[in-house]
C-alpha cells in the first residue's frame, strides 16, 4: 500500500488529504498520517518506514467531515480487485 501511496500522492493528486479505505480501517500514510493526526487529535506511529494513522471504518463519515470542516480537501482511496487504487475527492 505504501508504493500505491506515493504514486497516488506525488503524481495525480498532490493536494488532496489521502485516506485509504480498508475492510476495518481507514489509513493515512507519511506526511498525510501527520496531517490526519493533528487535525483528528489521533496518534502517528512509523510501519513499514512510513508514518501511519488509522481510524475505525465506522468514523469514516464524521472524520471526513471534520477535516473539510477545517479547510482540507480529502480524497477517499479505494481499491479494486485488480490493486488499481480509484480516488474520489469528499464534497460537503
């Protein structure tokens, strides 16, 4: 996931907060994880020599919310079954 990151980040949306959509989680990695943890008062901690933060599945919506809230834009990540990564830009 982390690969698919920095693809994602550096070459099509370098100013979107990006969430990554899981079964159970959502998860920020590197310089986003930092940006997450501030503004949702969270916790950072390195895997995989990245930052990451999580957040339940279930506080999807209202963490979404907040950030836009505070001005950010954020893009929901998810991925398909062939590993394409698809992001959809959250809208008030």
């Amino acid at each position: 996931k982390a690969d698919v990151l920095v693809m994602v980040d550096s070459d099509q949306h370098p100013d979107l907060l990006l969430l990554f959509r899981g079964p159970k989680e959502v998860v920020a990695w590197d310089d986003h994880a930092e940006v997450a943890a501030m503004e949702l008062t969270l916790v950072s901690k390195p895997k995989d020599g990245l930052n990451r933060c999580a957040f339940p599945l279930k506080d999807l919506k209202a963490n979404v919310a907040m950030l836009l809230e505070k001005g950010l834009r954020v893009g929901v990540c998810d991925e398909d079954d062939a590993g394409n990564v698809k992001v959809k830009e959250a809208k008030k």
